[in-house]
C-alpha cells in the first residue's frame, strides 16, 4: 500500500519539477527577447532623434535658402534697373554725341566760311599794297610808307610832305601822290577809307586854330576832301578823323622824333558787312 502511494507522489514531483523547468526557459527565452526588444527601442529611439535633429536642420537649411533666395531676387531687381538705366543713358548718350558731331560739323563749315572770307581779304589787301607800291617813285616812297597790319592797309604820309608847318592846305607836290593813292582807292570799291591827322606835342599858335586836336581833324578832313572832290572817291567810304598828338609813333624829344609822329595816315579796311553777315549765320550752340 506504501508503495501505490509512493509512486503517484514521486510522479506529482516529476510534473512539478519538469513544469518548472519549463517555465524558466520560457521565462529566459522572454527575458532575452525582452531586452532584445528594449535594446532596438532604445536603437530606433536614438534614430527617431537623429532624424528629428535632421529635419530641424533641413529647415534651417531650407529657411536659410529661401532668404538668399529672397536676397538674390532684390539683388537681381536692382541689377536689372541699374543695367534698364545704363541702356537709356547710352541711348540719351548716343543722341547727344550725335548732336555734338553735328554742331562741331556746322562750327568747322562756320570756320572755313571765316577763314576764306579773311584769306580772300589778306590777298586782295596784298593785291593793293603791292599795286600802290609800284605806282609811287623813289621820292615818294621816302615820304609814304605803306604796310598791311592785321587785316588793315596803312598808307602813312609824311607832314612836310603833305602841308607846310601849322597850316592843313594840301601842297601841290602831295596831290600827285594823292592821285596814285586815290587811283587804287576807287579799284577797290568794297573797302572803306579812315584818314587820320596826327601832330606832335608841340602846341599850335594859329589864332583860328585852337590847338593839335584842331589842327589834326582840319588836315584829315582836307585830305578827305582832295580824295572825293578832286579824285572822285565816293563819300560815303571815306571817314576823316583828328588824334592830336596823343597817338605818337615814337617819343618828341627830338625834331626827327616829332617830324615822325606828324603825319596823315589813309587807312582802308575791308566792309565789316560780310563778316557781319558770316556771324549772323554763326551756330548757336546748345547750354
């Protein structure tokens, strides 16, 4: 009897036993599959943060971006104005070059019409210099000296030739050589005549004659005079005038010196009428 209940018993311990074993490899098993759970949770968790620290930084990448971007437009705008400018400057800039190539081209045809209008003038002065030069002989010549002067013929006859001592009579001798002088005068009909008395310092004692003013207008006028009543220039060319003695050649402290500056001078000048009408035409340049 001892021994029926003695093997139920050792069996009921075998069962114990062998289910406890079993337990605790499931438990083991459980346990090594826990901490392999837990340790690829704690992997992914690290990953989740990684991946968060990436996105953050993707964003401040992208914001970064799209204010440069945002730069790059405004910078692309006002380089777009400046160059829209810059091209309609040079395009106002080409139209003002134009414009100044031809205002230098009107101002260099303005020139030329100058420069052939003075050069047709200088040859036609030296035309006549050169022809009253050879009209007058060896004596008069000591008496008359002619020379071109800016653009102007001076035709100076000496006072003893001309007149006796304070007196504005015309000599005999001087109106031979007034004929040659006039003779070339009345070929060049487009020149005008200045006569011009000059006197030394020495004062005049003539009771009808007041002083050198006096005595030199009275002499210029009479040679004037000679030239349109005797020779026939026309009067409106001629121009008498007196300078005294204030408009002296030399000094008067000798008698050669105050000889020298008595003296009646022809002057002819070109008509200032061309040259008037040239600088009617002149270009007006633009401020």
């Amino acid at each position: 009897m001892k021994i029926r209940h003695l093997i139920p018993a050792a069996a009921l311990t075998a069962l114990v036993l062998t289910t406890s074993c079993t337990s605790n490899k499931k438990y083991t098993a459980l346990q090594s599959q826990y901490s392999e759970l837990a340790s690829k949770y704690h992997e992914s968790q690290v990953a989740l943060a990684e991946c968060n620290a990436k996105t953050e930084s993707l964003d401040d990448m992208l914001t970064e971006a799209k204010r440069t971007n945002s730069d790059l437009r405004r910078s692309y705008a006002a380089l777009q104005g400046s160059l829209n400018q810059s091209l309609q400057q040079n395009q106002q800039g080409n139209v003002n070059i134009s414009k100044l190539v031809d205002q230098i081209n009107e101002s260099n045809a303005y020139i030329k019409q100058l420069v052939d209008a003075k050069s047709k003038s200088d040859s036609l002065l030296i035309a006549l210099t050169n022809k009253l030069t050879r009209s007058l002989d060896k004596d008069e010549l000591r008496d008359v000296d002619v020379k071109v002067l800016k653009g102007v013929v001076y035709i100076s006859l000496a006072d003893n030739m001309l007149f006796k001592s304070g007196s504005y009579e015309i000599s005999d001798r001087a109106m031979e050589t007034l004929s040659k002088i006039a003779k070339i005068i009345k070929d060049y009909k487009s020149y005008d005549v200045l006569v011009e008395g000059n006197t030394d310092n020495v004062p005049i004692t003539r009771t009808n004659i007041r002083n050198n003013w006096d005595l030199s207008a009275l002499r210029a006028s009479s040679v004037v005079q000679v030239l349109q009543n005797d020779f026939g220039i026309d009067p409106s060319r001629l121009s008498a005038a007196g300078r005294g003695e204030f408009h002296p050649i030399t000094d008067n402290d000798t008698e050669t010196g105050r000889q020298r500056n008595r003296r009646t001078e022809i002057i002819i000048t070109p008509q200032l009428d061309e040259f008037m009408d040239l600088i009617d035409q002149a270009p007006e340049s633009e401020q």
